[in-house]
C-alpha cells in the first residue's frame, strides 16, 4: 500500500512531469543554484579590479583577452550547471514515479485477484 506522501508525489509528478521535462523549463529552475556557484568568481575578478588596480594592470597587460575568456568560461559554466543539476533532478523524480507506478500496479493486481478468488 502506497503512503499519503508517496500519493501526493504521483498526483504532483503526473501534472508537472512533461512541463518539467523541457529544456527551457530545466535551464530556468535551476539558474538560481548555478548563479550561487558562478556570480562568486565574477564578483571576487570584480574586486581585484577596483581594489587592486595596480596588480590587475601588471596582469591585464600580458593577457588582455583573458577576462572576456573567463566572462565566457563562467556563463557556460553556470548554464550547464543549471542544466544538469536539473535533468539529474527530473531523471530521480522519473525513477521514483516509474517505481511507484509499479508497485501499484502490482498492489492492484493483487487485490484485483484476490478478489476474485472469494
């Protein structure tokens, strides 16, 4: 027999399942995580620009492509981040509704028997 709260997951899961199934849906919910992960190196590259200005320029002169590199580097770093932390998110929810479908399933065929039996 399945549990109230094991319930509610099915009843939740079978109205948001396809929705959070997409590829913007899971990009958008899982930008605020990555963001935690990515605005920190911008904000400390940031701060090395506008309290250290003299150590930036020593820096900046030998390469002066690499900020736009790591500008780049940490946005594709963030998007998949968000991606993948998302899809990982669904395939676990995937599984336990599959596994919960299941074993329904069998609890009914079961009690269907079983009824028929007396």
């Amino acid at each position: 027999m399945l549990s109230e709260k094991e319930i509610r997951f099915l009843e939740h899961w079978v109205k948001v399942r396809d929705e959070h199934s997409r590829f913007l849906s899971k990009l958008s919910r899982g930008l605020p995580m990555a963001m935690l992960f990515g605005v920190p190196i911008l904000v400390s590259i940031a701060l090395v620009y506008f309290l250290s200005p003299q150590w930036y320029t020593k820096i900046s002169q030998s390469a002066s492509s690499v900020s736009v590199t790591i500008l780049i580097a940490v946005a594709i770093s963030i998007l998949f981040f968000s991606y993948a932390r998302m899809h990982f998110k669904w395939e676990m929810n995937e599984q336990l509704y599959q596994e919960l479908t299941s074993r329904q399933q069998k609890e009914d065929a079961a009690l269907k028997e079983k009824n028929q039996s007396t």
